[in-house]
C-alpha cells in the first residue's frame, strides 16, 4: 500500500503523530480504488474517525482530500471523465 500524497505512512499527514490510522479518501466500495492509487493518508485517530474534528465527521476536511485526490488523478492518470468513471462522481 502507499499513497500519492506522502512517503511515510507511520506518521499523521496532519498533525506528525505517530499514532496513526490509514484513511482511504474514498470509502465504501472505491476502498480498493483508492488502495489502486494512493489514495490513502495516515491521520491520527483523533483526525480519522474518534472525534468531530476527524475526516469522517468533518464535511469539509472530507471534501478537501476528495478534491486532492481528484486533482492528483486528472494530472497523473485520466480525465475527469475518467475519473467520473472510477469514482462515480467529481469533487471538483
């Protein structure tokens, strides 16, 4: 597994932790599609799911990763079309 967006998974991509969780940017059933690209971040729990600040409960932040990782896919794999295709829907 490794992600587009840093090298080293063994630390929070936010706040340098290294207590972490793997994130998959986009969840569900694109869970392997985000493995397939990278998209993935290590986050503190506190970042990831345990507190209202973390990814899974803060709109925004969510909406942040979504559009990076989209922005990543249409500069180094496909089109947004293309993207549209693997992910159901754009971000941007």
């Amino acid at each position: 597994m490794y992600s587009a967006f840093t090298d080293d998974l063994s630390h929070c991509y936010l706040t340098g932790s290294n207590v972490v969780h793997i994130h998959h940017i986009f969840g569900a059933s694109n869970r392997k599609r985000s493995e397939k690209y990278g998209f993935i971040l290590p986050l503190h729990p506190r970042m990831h799911n345990m507190s209202n600040e973390g990814v899974h409960f803060n709109k925004p932040l969510d909406l942040k990763f979504k559009r990076m990782a989209q922005e990543y896919y249409e500069s180094h794999f496909g089109t947004r079309e293309d993207f549209i295709k693997e992910f159901g829907k754009s971000y941007l």
